[in-house]
C-alpha cells in the first residue's frame, strides 16, 4: 500500500510539519477506515497507536459513577490518543471512539515516540498541540458552566461542523444527550430550541446547520477562542 504524501494528507497536523519531519513520520502511517462507534482508544488500557483524522472525528467521553459526557472532540485539526507526548502518557482515563465515521492515519506508540526523539520541531508542534487541546477543555468547562443547553448545543455543532466538510452533523439525540450530560429529553429541548429560532433543521440521526453565522452570535464568545490560538500555536508556526 502506498505511502501517504505530505501534499495530500488533509489532517491539519501533518500539514503543519516541515518536510524533515514528515518524513520521519512517513513509513509509519497506516489508512485505516473508521466506523461509527468504533472504539480506538480504550479507558486506562496501553496506548498502542495513535490516530490523526483526515475525514471525520472521534469523541472523547468520561465515565464517572455511571454518568457518560463528552469530554473533547478531536477531528482533522488533531491527534486521537496524544498522552504518549509526554514522557509517562501511556494511558486515559477516558474512551475515545469513533463519532462521524471517515478515514484516519494510524501510526504505533513506540514509532511515535521515536520520531519525537529524531524530530525536536516535531516535538514542539506536538506539544503546542497540547496547549490547544487544553484550551479548548477550558472553554467547554467554561461554557458547560455558564450557558444554558441550546447555546452549548449550538457551540459543539459549530465545532464539529469545523471537522466535516459541509453543513450535515450525523448524530443522533441519544448522543446529543451523552454530549450535554443530560437525558435525551433535555437533548431535544435544545435541539427544537435551535430549530424554533431557525438556526439547524434537525431529522432523524443527522442535524443541518443553516445559520451559522447566528449560531456564531447566540454563543457569545465560547467559541472562537481556542481555534484562534489553534492558528496561532500550529498553522502559525
């Protein structure tokens, strides 16, 4: 199977790097075909690879007590399974599976870390990834605080339509649920809230946003800010 070319990869990672660093990467990266909910990273089980998304995303979801919430969401702009940057991350607490089926590059842990060793610029993408990864916890924390359901609701089907090409989410109100910490029921409520005002038209497993540049508004500053310093941090280097 051919190796994939740095001109044509669309994960915005592996557009970052220099040619060097790629390079190294190269004989270690693996198409592979996701699924829906296909699991690629397992709770406090060893990471053996790690995956950069070229089509679709991935969610990150915590179990505490029975309670399920999507904790991040990781798509074209990042890497599925990043603890092994750092020198001890070999394990999550959280499950990381597959939300919008697609196409992702794997590569294993320890070709990884080796490249992180030979590439110093890689290194530091990666870790300036990381901050960008922390920022966005941040803003979720602070907009899980401070907003109601539909104005969060509006946030993440913003985020996720920055990782699809298009204006169909695929996901289904069971999921919606997982992603707000609510029960479905609560779900749909945010869900007609944004249809009433005629901001997504919603049907059966899949949700089209058709006003974005007021859904832009309706959230009020809680988003933007973590991909700004993504541009910053990674496509700014």
């Amino acid at each position: 199977m051919a190796q994939p070319q740095h001109s044509a990869v669309r994960n915005r990672l592996l557009k970052a790097l220099s040619a060097d660093d790629f390079a190294l990467l190269q004989p270690h990266l693996q198409p592979l075909r996701t699924e829906l909910r296909q699991t690629l990273i397992h709770p406090k089980e060893p990471i053996t690879h790690l995956l950069f998304p070229e089509v679709g995303y991935a969610s990150v979801v915590a179990d505490v007590a029975g309670n399920r919430i999507e904790v991040g969401l990781i798509g074209r702009e990042g890497l599925v399974g990043a603890s092994p940057v750092l020198p001890e991350g070999g394990t999550t607490p959280y499950h990381e599976f597959v939300q919008s089926p697609g196409e992702m590059l794997a590569i294993g842990t320890a070709a990884f870390r080796a490249t992180l060793d030979q590439g110093p610029t890689f290194r530091t993408l990666m870790l300036r990834y990381l901050q960008t990864v922390l920022i966005q916890a941040r803003q979720t924390a602070y907009a899980n605080a401070a907003y109601t359901m539909d104005v969060r609701l509006a946030r993440w089907l913003l985020i996720c339509q920055d990782r699809l090409d298009g204006d169909d989410i695929p996901v289904t109100h069971d999921f919606l649920a997982v992603m707000l910490g609510v029960q479905r029921s609560g779900a749909t409520l945010a869900v007609q809230s944004l249809e009433g005002s005629r901001l997504i038209k919603a049907r059966r497993g899949c949700i089209t946003v058709v006003n974005r540049e007021a859904m832009v508004e309706l959230v009020n500053g809680s988003y933007g800010g973590s991909e700004a310093e993504y541009a910053r941090l990674i496509e700014g280097m």
